[in-house]
C-alpha cells in the first residue's frame, strides 16, 4: 500500500455541524448517529482517524468551509452566513476548532504550514507504513479557504495566511467578483485584484467551484499554482448543469501551467442520473479510474491528477462507488488503475506525490 494525499475534506464543518469527531473510527460514528436526522441529512461518515491509518492516508488538506446562507440545505446548517461578520466568525470558529486539536491531539493530527513541516509528517508514513492498530502516524492537516465570497478587502488574507491557510477557492457559490456554480459571472476587474493579492501572499488557488469563464480567466492571470482541488471530467458526465467540474478547456490549461485535478467519487458526480436509494452497483470504482485515465490520456502521463475525496462533503455511504465503505477502502483503486496499465509509479504519483510536488512547490521553507 502507498501513502495517500486527500486533497480535500471539510473536517471543522462535519465537527460543528453534526458533532463528529474525526478520532473515532467511521463505524462507531454511524453507531452513534444510528436512528437520529443525521444520515438522513447527509449519508453515513466515511471518515475517522483509524481508517485514515488503514488506508495510509497520511496528509489531508483540510477545510474551512462556510455555506452562504441563501444556499442551506435544512435548519439544520450551523455553519451558514447572512453577513460578512458572520462569515468571519464561523471561520474564525473553524480555525479555533482545528488549533484545538492539534494541541489535545498531536500523536494523531498535526499541522503543515511549510515544506519542513510536510516532510516532518510524510517521513515517518513513507518509511514504514501504518500498520493499525500496532504501528501509526500523525495525519497532517493542511487547512485551506474553500470559498472566500464573505470576506470583504484583500487586506484580510493576509492573517489567513498568518494562520496557516496556504490553499485558497475565491467562491464556492460565486458573486460579483468571481462566477462561480449558482452566480455564474466570469472574473471581474475587483476579482483580478484578489487573485493578485492571493498571489502576492503565496497561496495555491483553488478554480474548483469556479464558473468556466472565471477559471480560465484566473489561469490564464495568475502568478502561483493552480489547482482543482476535487472536481471531475465534464466530457464523462451526462450533465453539469452548474459547470461544477472540468472542461477539455480548463484540463488542457491546468496541465499546461503544472497544476494537478483531484477526483471525487460521489456517485452524482459520477453518473448523475445516479440518485439515493438506486442500487449501488450502478457505480462502481471503474466509473471514478475513468476520469483519471482520462486526465492523463489529456496529459500524456500520469503527473496532473490526484484525489480530492470531498468525503463527508454534503454525501456520505452509501454514496459513493460500491467497493467504498469507509475511506479505509480508497486503497482499493490500485488495483483498477494497474488493470489499465498504470506502473506503481502512477500510482503513487496519482495517491500522493503530485499532491507533495504541488505543496513542494507552493509552500515556504
């Protein structure tokens, strides 16, 4: 088994949303949230802390993730904003909940905020991998912004940064500024002002969640790395009505600027038509392989696509491709991706080592 890189997990949001703690294993948090709104709300958790060990998922770029609250999904949504002050204040909540774990917790999470950090984490997994429960590592949390419409003057990236963040999405919705999947405008001359700004502070952008118009604008402009942090092949789907993952377009030019994909499996972003409660061997693993073999039929190899699971992101088990129950089981596209002819290099490549020559790349000593 080979380390894994997730490109994306919205922790804090599940935390104080639903009360889950990401120590637990994923089971005892389905047996805790058995018979309460909770699965209902948002599928069956796939995450927690023994799985991340089983499955060698040793980093995790992890999220502060607001939702505006024109947007809600049930009463149920703690984490929503009317205000800018508001905004802030759940994503200064967010910050606090993960600085609180790391310091209760530092045998089992820990933050990376430079390069010596991200080798610090990933020494000990790619030495000797986890074998749970005898032998385990710290998981390193990388935080990022996904989606930044709350925020109001440039000038406040700079504490985020400050902070740790070092991945930023400038919408999850869109507004004025930057088209987005529900504000479907392209990139405004106020929006240009932010990117130069993010760049100017060293962040990765983040174009998933953007509208096409704005992420080609915004690769085309910007000075530092660029990612799709979890999104999939628009060219598979039968429909992407709100333009929620990639063009021919956009793939081309994020190979080109060096950048990387991370795929999803969620079913809906899968085989759309897929819908809760329709068998689950409708989707199967293979359906997630061919949007990686896709991208690096696209790229000519198999260096710009990676994982951004969004697990626990608004879906849950059981949707999600049949051989998943838990995280713990995202080791099992190897076997899939060496059917295709991909080389163990590949597919440490497509698990791990883009993500760590991006954030090699990206962050500071």
């Amino acid at each position: 088994m080979t380390l894994i890189i997730d490109g994306h997990q919205d922790i804090a949001y599940n935390a104080l949303t639903f009360g889950r703690d990401v120590r637990r294993s994923a089971l005892e948090t389905r047996q805790r949230e058995a018979n309460t709104w909770i699965p209902a709300a948002t599928g069956e958790t796939l995450l927690g802390w023994p799985e991340y060990q089983q499955a060698q998922v040793g980093l995790i770029l992890a999220t502060i993730f607001l939702t505006p609250a024109r947007y809600k999904a049930g009463n149920w949504e703690t984490q929503a904003y009317e205000t800018p002050d508001e905004g802030r204040r759940l994503a200064q909540a967010q910050l606090a909940w993960y600085r609180d774990l790391f310091e209760r917790d530092p045998d089992l999470f820990r933050p990376v905020t430079s390069r010596s950090d991200l080798e610090t984490v990933l020494r000990p997994w790619q030495q000797n991998p986890a074998r749970y429960p005898d032998l385990t590592h710290p998981v390193g949390l990388m935080l990022t912004l996904e989606g930044i419409e709350w925020m109001q003057t440039p000038d406040e990236l700079a504490q985020w940064y400050d902070h740790g963040v070092r991945l930023v999405g400038m919408v999850w919705a869109g507004d004025e500024r930057c088209g987005g999947m529900y504000y479907r405008s392209g990139l405004s001359r106020e929006g240009q002002r932010w990117l130069a700004a993010l760049a100017e502070l060293g962040f990765i952008l983040d174009i998933t969640h953007m509208s096409e118009a704005a992420a080609l604008a915004a690769l085309e402009r910007y000075e530092g790395v660029v990612v799709a942090s979890h999104s999939n092949v628009r060219a598979l789907l039968s429909e992407d009505p709100y333009e929620r993952h990639l063009s021919p377009h956009q793939i081309r030019e994020l190979i080109q600027r060096d950048g990387l994909i991370g795929v999803l499996p969620f079913n809906r972003y899968l085989r759309p038509e897929w819908k809760n409660g329709d068998p689950r061997e409708q989707v199967r693993l293979e359906h997630l392989i061919a949007h990686i073999d896709a991208i690096c039929q696209a790229a000519g190899d198999a260096y710009h696509v990676a994982l951004g699971s969004d697990f626990d992101g608004g879906f849950g088990y059981p949707a999600v491709p049949l051989e998943i129950n838990t995280i713990a089981d995202l080791p099992k596209l190897a076997e899939g991706l060496a059917q295709r002819g991909y080389t163990s290099t590949d597919i440490a490549a497509i698990f791990h080592a883009n993500w760590q020559r991006i954030l090699e790349r990206a962050l500071p000593e």
